[in-house]
C-alpha cells in the first residue's frame, strides 16, 4: 500500500510540472524554458522556479516593474535572452537578484538610455549583447561595477563617443556600426583599445564617419599629440587673453591716483567695474533731474521773473538833473518848485493793463519835460 501511494505521489508531481512547464525542458542540471515568439507583452509568472536559462526572445515585453519582481524569482537563472522585445530604457536594479546569471542578451530592443546602476547585482555576468539598440550617449559607469565581464556587444547603435572613465577588464568588445566622430573626445577610447589588451572585433569596418571620409579605424584615428598640440594652441589663446588683461589692469592702476594710509603709505584705490561706473552714471543723472524739478517746483519765481520781464529800460540823456518817484493817489504828473532851481517830477503808478495794452509803461516825463522846455 505504501508503495502505491509512492507511486501516485510521483506520478501527481511529474503531472504538475508537465502542466506548469509544459514549454520547458528539465535534464538532471538544466531547466531550459523557450517561450520565443508568443506575442507575450509580460514575462510568465507561471514558470518552474528553478529554470537555468530562459529564452524570451520575439515578444513585446517592455521589462516594467512587474516584470523585474517576476525575474527575480529565477535565482538559478544563468542565461537570459530577451532580444527582439520592446524595452526602451535600462532602469537601475533591473536585474539585481540574478546573482547567478553569465549571459545577457537585450539586443534588437529599441533602448536608448542605459542608467549607471541598470547591472548592478550581476556580479558573474561574463557576456552582454546591447547590439542594434538607439543608444547615442554612454561611458563606461554602468560596467565597472561587471567584475567578470569579459565580452561587450555595442555594435550598431547611435554612438558617437564612449567614454572610458576607468578601464574594463574585458576580453572583446564589439564597437562597429556606430558613427563614431574621431575627434579629441574619443581620444581616451583609444587610448584604452591601444594599452589594453582587448580584441577590438570587426575592426576594419570600426571607421569614423567624420570629419574625413577615409576608412581609419577608431583604434588609430586619433592620436595623443594631436590633441596635445589643439590643446597647446587653447592653451596659448588663453595665456594671450589674460595677458592682454593684465595689461589693461596695469594701465588702470597706474592712472589710478593712490591715496595716503594713517601710517604714511600709499594705498591704491580699488578699482571699479564697467558695472559700479555705469550704476555711478545713472544715479548721476537721476539726482541731477530730481534737483532741477524740486528747483521748478518749489522755487518758481526765478522763472517768473525771467518770462516777465519783457520791458525795455528808457535811455536818459541826463540821470543827474532828475529824480523820479511814484505815488499810488496822482492821476496826472505835476511839477513842485522848491527852493532850488531843480524840478522835480511826480509820477502815478500806472495801473494794471488793459485789454489793448501792449505791456509797455507810459512814461509822461517826457510830455512834461517838453512842455517845461518850450
């Protein structure tokens, strides 16, 4: 009896997992699942637990969150691919509980971003396929931390530059495909290929589409002296500029006059900018009219007299012989006699102009003058 019931506990289980992994191939080591090309939009949660590779290749997983927490149920994980699919951006931690993995494919995708952490985890991973992506801009910070990477893929993507900030121990990379510009910032890629001793694949065909149109290899196209003369020729640019302004300092502070200190030295007045003069100016400008329209508003009377004024002084031919004074009462002039054989004249103050009064005053001594005289 015991042994039957054996036997029906083993033929349940094998039934189960024929049910559950009924596209999966269990040996005695591996556990090989292909689900390749069933239009998946999400990676199967469904799977035995223990697969070792994985093919997820011609589908349209996106790798979302969701797809993350199902991977990282695949501990024993060695090979994955999920090449052909419709990933778009490389996050940070997307595959960090594959401790195990080797082998990474992630090619023909439409990536464009790969974050610095995205690998991060994957400290046995040995082989990564980025190729035929949209990657335009990448250096080496996502890899450093793939301590047993030895072969890189980045062939046909968008790049242009790839900047080594600290070398890679790889054995192989694959670079070609790109249109790569030779020029000074690419100099530290080259010096990597050239000091290290990785195999630069397909290098023949690894050639700059600009600035020249010669097939050079990017290996060789760029070269540490030449970017130490473009780097002279900045360099001597700029040593000419400051020496220029050195100059202008030195003119300035020699038409600068120098003060004296309370312990008899001169001390140099601090010079001022192009801003502190024009501040200066403009503060200038804005007192000097505020003055002149408080000047016209409170003190009008300067300018009365001068629109006033608009009479002319009579000539007189002998100042000595007459002395004029008015009177506010007189209607008409007359002449007092006093003991002296000096006339004197007496005028009114003539009143406030007319209607048709021109403006000017009527001076009567003159009538007066001539009727005494005749």
């Amino acid at each position: 009896l015991s042994m039957k019931l054996s036997w029906l506990v083993i033929w349940t289980g094998t039934l189960f997992l024929n049910l559950v992994t009924a596209d999966c191939n269990i040996t005695f080591q591996t556990v090989v699942c292909e689900e390749s090309g069933k239009n998946l939009s999400n990676i199967p949660n469904n799977l035995f637990q223990n697969v070792t590779k994985l093919s997820l290749k011609n589908n349209k997983i996106a790798l979302k969150d969701s797809d993350k927490e199902i991977l990282g149920h695949f501990i024993n994980l060695t090979e994955l691919h999920l090449n052909e699919n419709r990933i778009t951006e490389l996050y940070k931690n997307s595959f960090c509980n594959l401790k195990k993995l080797i082998s990474l494919d992630i090619s023909n995708n439409h990536i464009s971003t790969v974050h610095k952490g995205a690998f991060s985890g994957l400290n046995q991973l040995s082989v990564l396929n980025l190729s035929y992506n949209m990657i335009a801009q990448l250096d080496s910070d996502p890899f450093t931390s793939l301590e047993s990477l030895t072969v890189l893929n980045l062939q046909y993507n968008l790049l242009k530059y790839f900047h080594i900030k600290s070398p890679l121990k790889l054995i192989k990379i694959v670079l070609a495909g790109n249109p790569w510009i030779c020029s000074c910032d690419l100099l530290d890629l080259c010096i990597w290929l050239t000091a290290s001793n990785v195999i630069l694949e397909n290098e023949s065909n690894t050639t700059c589409t600009s600035p020249t149109k010669e097939k050079i290899s990017i290996k060789m196209a760029i070269q540490p002296a030449d970017c130490k003369t473009e780097k002279t020729s900045l360099e001597n640019t700029i040593t000419s500029t400051s020496t220029i302004n050195l100059r202008s300092s030195a003119l300035i502070t020699a038409l600068t006059p120098n003060i004296t200190g309370n312990n008899g030295t001169h001390t140099e007045l601090p010079l001022l900018g192009k801003s502190w003069t024009f501040l200066a100016g403009v503060l200038g400008f804005v007192l000097g009219t505020t003055l002149l329209i408080f000047t016209a508003v409170k003190c009008p009377t300067w300018y009365h007299y001068v629109i006033s004024y608009r009479h002319r002084r009579l000539e007189e031919n002998e100042p000595e012989l007459f002395e004029q004074k008015f009177s506010a009462d007189m209607s008409s002039p007359s002449v007092l006699r006093t003991n002296s054989d000096e006339p004197i004249v007496i005028f009114e103050k003539i009143h406030a102009f007319g209607d048709r009064e021109d403006g000017f005053i009527e001076d009567k001594y003159i009538d007066s003058y001539v009727n005494e005289e005749s």
